[in-house]
C-alpha cells in the first residue's frame, strides 16, 4: 500500500497526513498538484488546509488542479480515495461527492474535539471502527448541506460514514454538531464506499501524546485493503 | 527650496527640526524626498528604539548582540539534538484600533516572517490582547462598550483567519480589560520556530557583484509609513489614517514560508531578511549596514502592484508577504526557481556594491544615494526623563481591611465570570491549536502550551503573559512579575524556563511618568530574567500607547519558553479525580498588603485599583521551577497549577472544574486574603501518592509544601480558619465556562 499524499498551494495538512500514515508503517509520499500520474501510489490523501487560500471558495479552485482527472480515475476504479477537511470539500466541489460545505452555524472558525459514531459499518474506513470516536474538527466552512434527496440517498444507501453525536456533558445539538451539518453529517462516502470525505481529523488523534488515538480506528482502515 | 527642506513636510514624516538638521549634517547636504522618507522610518521608535535604547541595554543579552556581531545567534536557543528554538514578539496596536481584521492579521503574518528569516520554520503562534471593557462597568458608555466588542470579535477573527490559513497553530494567549486601552487596544502577537543550529541564517548581505532578489508578494501602495504611524499617539484622525494599515494574504504568506525554506535549502542565498516596518528600506539599509557593503537597486524592476508608484512610495511601503535575499552569483537562478514553482514573483533588483552607499534608481534617475550607517548606527538616542508619581508613594498605605466586605461565595463567582479570567474557550475555538500535529498540551489544559516538535524527544512549552493591574500599581515589582508569572507557568507544564522575549506596550516615552513606568518595568524585567536564569534574547517596545481617553496601563508582556527533556513528561494543569492535592510555596518576606494590592479582587470585586502586589522571591521561583521539572520528570506529581489572578480560590474552582469535585483547607485567619490574596509562587499539586517523596524533594529546594486537599466529592469546598465555603459545579461553570460566550454571541 502506497498513499499519495496531493499537495495544493495552501495545504496545510499535507505533513500531518504523511507522518501520521508512515507513523503506522504505511508508506506516503507527496505528489504536486500540477502531476498528471498517479502511477506507482495505490491510494490519495487528500489533506486539509486553505487550497489557493479558500479565496474563491473552499476547495473550488484545487478540484480543478490537473491532478484531479486521476484523482477521479482511481474513485471510479474503487481505489481508495481519502479526503480530510479541506480534501472533504475539495471532492464535493469536483462532484466525487455529493452536496457542499457552508459556512458554520455560527459563522466562525471552530477548533474542537468533536464525538463521532460511525453509521456505515461495511466500507474500509469505517469497518474497523470500534467505538464513539473522539477526534478534533477545525474548520470555518464545515456545515455539511445537500438536497432532500440526496440526504435521503446517502441515509438511505447506508453512504454517511460518520455523525456527530453528543460526548460527555453535550447535551443541546448546537454544542455536539457544532457547525450545523445537515443531519450531523460528519462524512460520507461514494456508493461503491471507496471515497471518503470528512470534516473532522483522524490524523490529528494517532497518539496518546497528542490526546487521542481514535483516528487509529480509521486511518488503521486502510493497511486492511489489498493494492487494487 | 525643495519638498524634502520644509518643515511641515519632514514633522509630518514625524521628524523634528532637530533631527532633519542631524540628516543634513550626516549627508552633508540636503535629502532627497526619497532619503527624508527613508530616514524617518528608520529613526521612527519602531526601527531605531531612540527612547528605548538606554534602557533595554539592561539586558545583558540584548547588549551583546547589539555590540557584537551575534545578533542573529542571539534570538536562537539551542535545545540539544541539533536543533534550536527563535521566538519573538511583535505589537500591532496602532493598525488594529482602526483596522482590526487587518491589524492583527499582519501582525501575525509580519512576526512569523521575523521567524522564517532566521532560516527556522514557524511551529506556535500566541498573543497577547488588552481591550476597553467588553460589558457595562458603570463608567463606560455602552457605544465604546459596542466598539470594544467589535474590535475584540475582529482582532480575533484576524489573528484566526491569518494563522489557521498560514498552518501554524496558534497554541496560547492571554486577553485582558481595562477601561483605559478602550481607545488604544494591544494587539502582540507572538511566533515561536524551530531551525537547526547549523542552519541560521544571516541578514549580513556580502559578496560584491551578489545579486540582490525581491521575494514574495507584488509592492503596492498600502502601508506606507507604517512604522511612523506605529511610532505616534491615536486621536480622532485614525479613520483616516486607514491606508496606512496593510492588508494580510496568509495564502501568499504560507507560500512564502515554503518557498523560503526550500529555497535556503539550496545554499544559494547568502542572506535574507523579511520586509517588515519600512518595507524595501529597511530590508536593503539594514543587511548592507549589518554586512558593510553597499547595494544599488533599481527599482523599476520591483513587481508592483499599481505602475506609477514613485520611489518614495515603493521605498516606504509595508505591502505584507515579502522577503529580500543575496544569492550567491550565477546561483540566482536556483532561487528563482523554487519561488516561481509556489507561484510567488521573485525578481533580481539589484546587487551587492563596493562603495558602501545604498544606491536606488527610479526611470534612471537616482532617488536615494546615502551611505546605510547613518540610517542604522546614527539614530539620534533620547534619554527619557523619569519621574514617580504620586499615586505610587501613596498607593504604599493602602490597606486590605478597608475593602469593602464581600461574602466569599459571591466573590469567587464574580471573579471566575470577569473577562480577564474567566474561560477563553470563545476566543481559542477559534484557533486552529493543532495543526502540524506537535501541539500536545491545548489551550486550558496546562499552564502552558506544550508542543513535541518532530525529530526530538524534548517538548516544548510556551506561554505569554502580562499584568497591567500590577505594572501600574509598581512597575518594578510587575516586570518582575510578568517574568515569574511565565516562568512559573512553564514550570507548571514540567518545563525548565529557558529564555523571554518581550512585549513592552507603554505611553508616550516623552511623558516623564509613563517613561518611569517603563524604565522601572524593564529593571524589573531584567533582574528578574537574571535571577531565573532566562535571558531576554529579542522583543519589541511599542511606545505612544494614548489616545484621547489617556495613556494605556503600563503592559509589558513576558515571552516565556521552557523545554522538557522527555515531551511526554509534560503536566496539565488538574489531576484525576481522587487524587491528593498540595500546595507549594515559596517563603518570602511577608506581604503587608496580604497579596490584595494591586489585586484581582479589589479590582473586580470591589473596584479599588490600590496598593502593591507582593514582591516575588526571585530565587525562591527558580527553586520553585527546578522543584516542579524534577518533580515531573520522576513522575512524583501528576498536575500543577499556579495560582494567580483571583488566588488560589480561582486556582481551585478551575481545577474543581476539571475534576469534578475539590475539598481543600487553606491556612490562614483572613479569609479574603487566604482565599483571594495573590501571593506568588503558589502552586496546587496533584498527586496520587509519593506524599514523603514529594516533601522531601520541596525541602531540599527551601520551599514549604502543605497536604491542602483531595480531587473528590462534588462541586468546591474550600475551608479558611474555621469557616467552609461552598459551590456547587453548576454555578461555577455558569460563571467561568459561558461568561465570554454569552457576552460576545449576539442573541
């Protein structure tokens, strides 16, 4: 298993993605956003950040990097494909995933843990998650929004991967969903479950030393997949 | 006569008749209106520290590098490993009380490039903020209260919107309030980096015939005489005085940082500097005076944003997110490269000369020709006049039992909603804390923020912290204070205290008060930095802190960095709910205004803002922060946490909050100052056993250690001299968890 970690101008998490995957034995390497091959790599990270600086809109002007066309190629083909943060709205902004990410309820940036459980059982990422999963969001634009159908789909197809639920002393949806998301849509996944997309950050939780390691139950996911 | 000899044209540059004369004596004849520019940025307060001088030569560290040639070597800490820790603060007041989105953006975005510039990569970002009151104080009227607010929500919102987006967490901060910075609020932000000792860089341009390379963003006509605005007071003019605030784009800043590092990788460049206050000026002047050549630059070849900018104008404009390097020749081409792969312009402008004068040419035309010593070596030097007032000698008679009575139980929880203390969860929510994954002790969870930088075992902590309520009432004790303060809270975290940079936010230098504040202040600051062994290595003096509602509390603010051997031996500030609790204490002369001068509770509870704070035992706190290193590093102690504004019943409540439940018994017969008094040095331990071991260790250091308590039950009791006090959680955590939330969220 190779990992290709994409970089855009303004990625700011492209380190984190790559430490905390080789930090379980799985190997990753950066690959620029103007590359046109995805050769040699088994699956993408598509790491947090400000791509081109969220000016336009978040995610708006790297779903259109050249990279993006392989990127889209190993979606279809049922590789894995992983977007975290800014990676999440990138791939609903090139229509890998459906729906959008709005501003926060609040209209403010918001660093926190957050609670997740996960509602899919059965894809890679989310199989091997065992518990309610504390992992921290960060993020302006994170409100997770998309049509009455489409949310019925993603219910109803068994493709939101995971919710915002209440943590200790969370009592009101406001304090628990922080950011508003439609139905505490935390992720979701295409409907063959291979691509990812979530706000929160499991790479942020891979040690005792940083607070948590409930993103181990997910990131773990993916040493379990075979080279596609 | 030309533009540049009128007077009206030079003092509006903010220079006096005195100091023009001084140019025209230097040069031997008159400036050019490119040089009058250029000379008042860089004899502006901001750049040539000419009141300032004097006084911070108290620093022993300081004086050195100003002396020799190590002021590079100077900012930089080593830590073992190969590796080394820069750290500096910067104010943008001025910018940010008219602009404050803006203002604390480029202050953030202008301290991290200080950082880069060292060749280290930018990994914490902190404040430190003082705001006009945030809710109705009786006194305030509710449209300044409005303002406060607005430039609170902004200021916060800037600092968030330029460091979430650049990738450098912002990991602590500290927000204080007091009706005189209602008209001039303190915004200092703070970078910390980490570099490789082998690694640092120079700002020393050499090597006739280099080329000289304009990085980073286009030059356009935004903040054009910043330092100058920087260097005087604020009146009813500031709207207008808004094209002088620069505009952040931490997209092109995250860039730069990348492009910057990679680029010094190549070893082409020969040396770097940021393009901070004075723009192209100072940049050029500064690494030609530091490296005793000369450098000619044209200008037409500056990327500019608008065409028609005339010298003066490129010269003196702070356009955010630039850089200037020498390369070495033949090798510009790699630098070249690297920045134009990120998307940033990077133009050749000029290059390294022989004649030792800064040259600069506009349409073949020279603009500027002046040898850069004069700009950088020949600032004239002021000495301030100092002068105690009388609110100081009479502030010593204060006494504690003439407060008014308040009962204990409503004091604490008026203390624990006050803005200055009560929970920030509202402003570092909006804080990306954790990106680059080193941060492992978050905001609220430790005395200080903890960090274990990849490729070491060693941590990091890091705080910043200030005390006008104590400054004002003794300046000399309150720099001692703001030292100890942070030291103690890195030593809370299981750090050593390892070195200060600082913040010092004062009046007008040329109000004979304000200069005694801050001389006094910077005495205290010194010999306390002596005595704990952590010299101040950089800061930034930002003077002229008055507006038409009066001169600022005196505001020094203490930088403190402390390193931990082994990261995860790190302390937060409660323990697990069970444990036995201590008190250590640091004996010291006893205080005759029982810790209540100057303190949170006269202020907030009972609105007296009189006596003095105690004075700090200087080396009963390094004992106490050796105490507390050793401690954790043998894992006797599994939390710690100081007691400061509020005393150690706001210490407790915090920790009750943590744990869910606190009895402690307090010595003592005066239960105002046993639970309020602010008496420094104490800090509550956690612990869950090793009670001889623990003893033992605190005596050999000469400190006193008291079994106060347990981490159980529900909710605070705290009993003083016979008397039990009692909170149940939920009023405390109304009071100390939702005060800031309910006063900033609109409903």
């Amino acid at each position: 298993m190779r990992v290709a970690v994409v970089r855009f101008p303004g990625s700011n998490c492209d380190q984190d993605g790559l430490y905390s995957l080789r930090g379980i034995g799985i190997q990753a390497d950066y690959v620029w956003q103007d590359d046109h091959s995805l050769k040699g790599f088994d699956a993408v990270w598509i790491p947090g950040g400000f791509s081109y600086g969220d000016y336009l809109r978040c995610g708006a002007m790297a779903a259109r990097a050249p990279i993006m066309d392989e990127v889209k190629r190993f979606a279809d083909e049922g590789r894995i494909v992983f977007g975290i943060c800014n990676g999440f709205q990138v791939l609903c902004e090139s229509g890998i995933l459906p729906g959008a990410l709005m501003g926060n309820l609040r209209q403010k940036f918001l660093c926190r843990y957050v609670h997740l459980d996960r509602v899919n059982t059965t894809s890679p990422f989310t199989q091997g998650v065992t518990k309610t999963l504390r992992i921290p969001i960060a993020h302006g634009e994170g409100r997770y929004v998309a049509d009455k159908d489409t949310l019925k789909r993603l219910e109803g197809e068994g493709l939101v991967a995971f919710r915002y639920v209440a943590g200790p002393g969370e009592t009101s949806e406001e304090e628990f969903n922080p950011n508003g998301s439609d139905n505490a849509i935390a992720g979701i996944l295409n409907p063959k479950g291979n691509v990812l997309g979530m706000m929160p950050h499991p790479e942020r939780s891979v040690s005792e030393t940083l607070g948590s390691t409930d993103g181990l139950q997910i990131l773990q996911a993916l040493k379990l997949v075979g080279v596609a | 006569m030309s533009l540049a000899t009128q007077p009206e044209v030079y003092t509006s540059m903010g220079l006096t008749t005195f100091e023009y004369e001084l140019i025209v004596k230097l040069l031997g004849r008159e400036p050019t209106y490119t040089e009058l520019g250029m000379f008042s940025v860089m004899w502006s307060e901001h750049c040539g520290y000419k009141y300032s001088r004097p006084i911070l030569s108290l620093f022993a560290k300081y004086k050195e590098a100003m002396e020799g040639d190590g002021l590079e070597n100077a900012g930089v800490v080593d830590i073992g490993d190969g590796l080394g820790i820069t750290m500096k603060v910067e104010s943008h007041n001025h910018p940010s009380a008219v602009e404050p989105y803006q203002g604390a953006a480029t202050g953030v975005g202008g301290i991290i490039r200080d950082i880069l510039t060292m060749g280290a990569r930018p990994i914490a970002g902190l404040n430190s903020l003082r705001f006009g009151p945030i809710e109705p104080d009786g006194k305030t009227d509710q449209v300044i209260i409005d303002r406060n607010k607005f430039l609170f929500e902004h200021v916060v919102q800037g600092i968030g919107g330029y460091g979430n987006c650049v990738g450098v967490p912002t990991v602590g901060g500290e927000v204080g309030f007091h009706p005189k910075y209602s008209g001039n609020p303190l915004v200092n932000a703070m970078c910390v980096g980490l570099l490789e000792t082998s690694k640092i860089t120079t700002a020393a341009a050499s090597g006739v015939g280099n080329p000289v390379i304009y990085l980073g963003s286009s030059t356009g006509k935004d903040g054009i005489h910043g330092a100058t605005f920087a260097s005087d007071a604020l009146d009813d003019n500031n709207q207008a005085k808004r094209p002088n605030v620069q505009i952040g784009d931490p997209f092109a800043e995250k860039q730069l940082i990348e492009a910057t590092l990679e680029a010094l990788e190549t070893g082409a460049i020969v040396a770097i500097q940021d393009m901070g206050a004075a723009g192209l000026t100072c940049s050029t002047v500064e690494m030609a005076s530091k490296g005793a050549v000369g450098m000619s630059i044209n200008l037409d070849k500056v990327p500019m944003r608008e065409r028609d900018m005339a010298a003066y104008e490129l010269m003196l404009s702070e356009s955010q997110e630039r850089m200037l390097a020498v390369a070495h020749k033949g090798r510009e081409g790699e630098v070249l490269e690297v920045f134009h792969r990120w998307g940033l312009n990077a133009v050749v402008i000029g290059e390294v000369t022989a004649d030792g004068q800064v040259t600069v040419t506009r349409f073949g035309k020279v603009e500027a020709k002046v040898d850069p010593k004069l700009l950088t070596d020949h600032c004239p030097v002021y000495q301030g006049v100092e002068e105690e007032p009388d609110s100081f000698r009479k502030a010593a008679a204060f006494n504690p039992s003439n407060l008014p009575n308040v009962d204990p139980h409503q004091a604490l929880l008026k203390l624990l909603g006050a803005p200055e203390i009560t929970n920030k969860r509202w402003v570092y929510e909006q804080y990306d804390t954790q990106v680059q994954t080193q941060t492992i002790e978050l905001p609220g969870d430790s005395d200080a923020a903890v960090l274990a930088p990849r490729g070491t075992k060693k941590g990091i902590s890091v705080t910043i912290d200030g005390n006008e309520r104590l400054t004002t009432q003794h300046p000399r004790r309150g720099g001692r204070l703001a030292v100890v303060e942070a030291a103690r809270n890195v030593a809370c975290s299981g750090a050593m205290p390892t070195a200060v940079t600082d913040g010092l936010n004062f009046g007008s230098p040329q109000n004979p008060v304000s200069f005694w504040q801050f001389a006094e202040a910077v005495r205290g600051i010194a010999e306390a930095a002596e005595a704990m062994g952590t010299p101040v290595i950089s800061g930034n003096v930002s003077f002229y802190n008055h507006s038409d509602l009066g001169e600022i509390p005196p505001t020094p603010m203490i930088g403190m960095l402390g390193v931990i051997e082994n990261a995860v031996d790190r302390l937060p500030i409660a323990p697990p709910a069970g444990s036995e609790l201590y008190l250590v204490q640091v004996p010291s002369e006893s205080d005759p205004h029982l810790g209540l001068g100057a303190s949170a509770y006269a202020a907030v509870v009972c609105g007296v803002e009189d006596g003095y704070p105690a004075n700090p035992s200087l080396k009963g706190e390094k004992a106490l922060a050796e105490f507390l290193v050793e401690a954790a590093k043998r894992k006797l102690i599994v939390s710690a946490h100081d007691s400061s504004q509020g005393g150690p019943a706001v210490a407790l409540a915090e920790l009750a909050l943590k744990t869910g439940g606190l009895n402690a018994e307090l010595a003592g017969n005066n239960p105002t100052s046993a639970l309020f008094g602010e008496i420094p040095g104490d800090v509550v331990i956690g612990a869950t056993g090793n009670a001889e071991e623990i003893e033992t260790l605190a005596k050999s250091k000469g400190l006193s250690v008291s079994h106060i308590g347990k981490a159980s039950g529900s909710g605070l009791t705290i009993g003083v001299g016979g008397k039990s006090f009692k909170w149940n959680l939920s009023e405390l955590k109304e009071s100390y968890e939702n005060a800031l939330s309910k006063i900033m969220t609109p409903h």
